[in-house]
C-alpha cells in the first residue's frame, strides 16, 4: 500500500473523527446558551459595544442571548438590578457609586468617557464663562458621569459645588429645562448635546470632560447582581468574550461600526455617531489587558468612587479592589 494511501486513509478517519467529536458536542453547546436580563443607557459610551454585539453575532456565538432594557440614567439601572429585574447592567460613570456601596460587582470596563459630559450654558440668560456660574441654577443628573465632571469643572475653576445650585432630574427633563429657559447650564453627557445643539443655535458649550484626561479619567463599564455574579461566572466570561470581539471591530473600523450604529440611533445623523464615538476613548482589548492586569483601572474606578463617597458624606465603602473583578477579563481576555 502507498504511503500516500495511507495518508489519505489516516486524513479521512481524522476527519470522521473530528465529525463525531463536533456531533456529539453540538448538544453542550446548544444546553449552554444562556437568557441574560440586561439593563442600560441608551448612548452611544454605554451600549455602542452591546448593539455591534449583536449585529456582528460575537455575543450569540458565545451563546449570550440578552433581554434587552433600555433606561435614561445609570441610577435607573442599578435601581433596577437591586431590584431583582436585571441580571446585568452597563453604565456610565455611575457604577463606581453603586459598586463602592455593595450593590452589584464589576467585571467589565467598556470606555473611558473622554468628553461625553460638556458643561453648556445660555449667554442670553447671563451666563457666558465659568465665572458667571457662581449663584446660578445648573441642570444635570447626580450621581453620574455628568455630576462628576461639572463638580471637576467648578473646582478647577474655584468655585465651590456650594456656590452653585444644582437641579437634580433625568437627562432627559435637565435638557428639556435648559430648552425651555429654566434654567441658564447644565451638565450633560452625548449624544443630548445634538438637541441643545438644535434647539439653541446661541447656547455655548464652555468645556468637556477632555480638559481633565489624563490626570483623571470616568470609567463606564458592566456590574452584576451580586448574586447572580457568584452563581454565573462562566457566562459573564462569554459576555466578556463576546464584547471584545465587538470592541475590537469598533477600535479597528470606527468609520464602519459608527454606520452600523447609525440604525439604533434614529433620527441621529452618522455624523453624530462619529462624534459620540470620539467623546469616548477606546482601547484595543489587549491594551485593556495592560491597564486591567497593572491596576490603572482600579485606580481610575477608586477616584470616581472617592468623589461620590465624600460628596455623600460616606465611610466604610468597599475598595475597587473589592468590587471590581480584574481577573475574570484577564482570564477570559487571554
């Protein structure tokens, strides 16, 4: 018999083999999909990763299938994971106030929100530099990305947060107050910049959150329901999986991932996705392996939740080292 016979017989034997072996796996794999309960903000920083997920199939083929549910702030969302009606959450800023405190565990990090939060303001209400701020009405959402860079914004600025008052109300009704002439700034985060943008050709954006990176940085990232993080580590690894393989499409074809997005995003125009994608910084996933695995993101996660512990007048929060898990990406980054 020839050897090359041989080799063919051996080549097709394998090839049954690995036939089988792929049959009798097919079963795990189909048992292995898992229903997730995930809640987010509907911005380009928080769920720009979860729709290039889906649309390019990264989380299916992780066997992820989510039950999607969209909110208008972070607090929203991790109110409702505390309420046992999500399973998930991806946020903004946020999640480095409701993390310190206990309420869910973090294991993946989507961006740094470079200029998503901008500090607008009306000069026709009397308001045309930070100076002018001091005793006036400023509209935003506490607790959140925006809340943590106007609080920078001031400072850097010397004015004290007590200098100022701030109105406290979903993004959505901040913007609509600002509109309407109620009140002369506000704190806001992207896209909401396109409607003040619209609706007041005159109103001035004074600063964005770039003015203080790198010195500090506002991470937006996913957290767990506490529970549901002990019990289910192997499927926030697929989640993770799945995300960077979306991540990483977005970092190489931002052109192309900013179109795709365009269509979860209507009336937007491509343009204001382009742009809301550069307010944000991404990295490549094996760079965010570097700033997991050296602990930058656990510094960056531990001075937003300093800022929201002393603003509440908080003692006794947990570390970022203890509500951020940095060895679940690694282990399932690679």
């Amino acid at each position: 018999m020839s050897a090359r016979l041989v080799s063919r017989r051996q080549l097709l034997r394998h090839g049954a083999a690995l036939t089988v072996a792929a049959a009798l796996r097919a079963p795990a794999i189909a048992q292995a999909r898992a229903k997730v309960r995930l809640g987010y903000v509907h911005v380009v920083a928080v769920d720009g990763h979860i729709w290039t997920g889906i649309d390019r199939g990264s989380f299916a083929r992780e066997g992820i299938d989510f039950e999607l549910h969209e909110f208008n702030t972070g607090p929203e969302v991790f109110e409702a994971m505390m309420r046992d009606e999500l399973d998930v959450a991806s946020a903004g800023g946020v999640i480095s106030n409701y993390l310190a405190l206990g309420r869910g565990r973090g294991f993946l990090i989507n961006d740094i929100e470079v200029a998503t939060a901008q500090l607008w303001v009306r000069p026709s209400l009397g308001v045309n530099k930070l100076a002018d701020l001091r005793g006036k009405r400023i509209a935003t959402t506490m607790k959140t990305t925006a809340h943590i860079f106007l609080d920078r914004a001031l400072r850097a600025n010397n004015i004290a947060p007590s200098e100022v008052k701030i109105v406290n109300a979903s993004m959505p009704d901040a913007v609509k107050a600002f509109i309407a002439g109620e009140v002369p700034a506000i704190a806001l985060w992207v896209p909401f910049n396109v409607a003040v943008r619209e609706a007041l050709p005159d109103a001035v954006k004074l600063v964005d959150a770039s003015a203080f990176y790198p010195q500090s940085a506002v991470l937006g990232g996913w957290a767990a329901r506490t529970d549901y993080y002990a019990g289910n580590r192997d499927v926030l690894s697929r989640i993770i999986r799945g995300w960077i393989g979306a991540n990483d499409h977005m970092v190489r074809n931002p052109a192309a991932a900013a179109e795709a997005l365009q269509a979860h995003y209507k009336p937007s125009r491509p343009a204001d996705i382009a742009e809301a994608l550069k307010a944000q910084k991404l990295y490549s996933a094996r760079e965010w392996r570097r700033l997991y695995a050296d602990g930058t993101v656990v510094k960056w996660l531990q001075e937003v939740s300093d800022f929201f512990m002393t603003d509440a007048g908080v003692t006794g929060a947990l570390h970022a080292s203890d509500y951020f898990d940095t060895q679940l990406y690694l282990a399932a980054a690679g």
